[in-house]
C-alpha cells in the first residue's frame, strides 16, 4: 500500500506493539493508547478515538457494553477475541482482516473470533 490510508487505528494496550507497528507500514496512522496513557479509561479511549476519527483495536470486551448497553457513539471498533494468542496469531490474524475487510471497519463493530470476523 503506497497510498495515503483512509483510516487511523487507536490501539489499546494489550494489542501488541507488532500490530502497531505493521500499521504504521501500511502507512496507516496509529495512536498508540500505550504511548498516550497506559491507564486510559475505555470510555476515554472511545473520545479520544472520536476526536481523532479512528477506529479502535482492542482485545477488552468492555467497548461492547459500551456500546450496545450504553449506546456510546464510535468510530468503529474492531474487537479482538484472541484471549491466549501470542504476538504473531494476533499480527496475522490484523494482516487477514485489514486487505479484506477494511472498509467494513469503520463506524462498525467487529469481533474477530475462530478465524471469523462479525460486523454490525
């Protein structure tokens, strides 16, 4: 990808500094929540991302409640089900869903599970 990419990512701490930095060579831009405020409050990590019209990355269920129960607007959300999946399935499994599915990520949440990816 040479191009200017359309979308800038938030990723939350947990991700994987790999996943940010294989965005960041897709020319993509990367807020790294890790880098800002490792203690960020999930709440915030959604303004913060509103501001700054990305998408979130995350692994911390959570932004679905905050979603669906609380009906807190977002910039897309893409959740990560990955529980005991070391750096590179994480890696690999972003390398799947970015080509493919990337413009089904913004203002929509995703969940990546068992290879699948959900979005509403």
């Amino acid at each position: 990808m040479t191009t200017k990419a359309p979308l800038k990512f938030v990723v939350n701490v947990g991700v994987g500094r790999s996943i940010e930095e294989w965005l960041k060579s897709q020319d993509f831009e990367v807020v790294a929540i890790g880098s800002v405020n490792p203690e960020m409050a999930d709440f915030e990590i959604m303004q913060l991302a509103n501001l700054e019209d990305g998408v979130i990355i995350t692994m911390d269920k959570d932004f679905g409640e905050l979603v669906f129960k609380e009906n807190n607007l977002h910039k897309g959300i893409l959740l990560l089900r990955l529980e005991d999946a070391m750096s590179e399935e994480k890696l690999a499994a972003i390398q799947n869903i970015i080509p493919e599915h990337l413009e089904n990520l913004k203002n929509n949440f995703s969940v990546y599970q068992n290879g699948k990816l959900r979005t509403r």
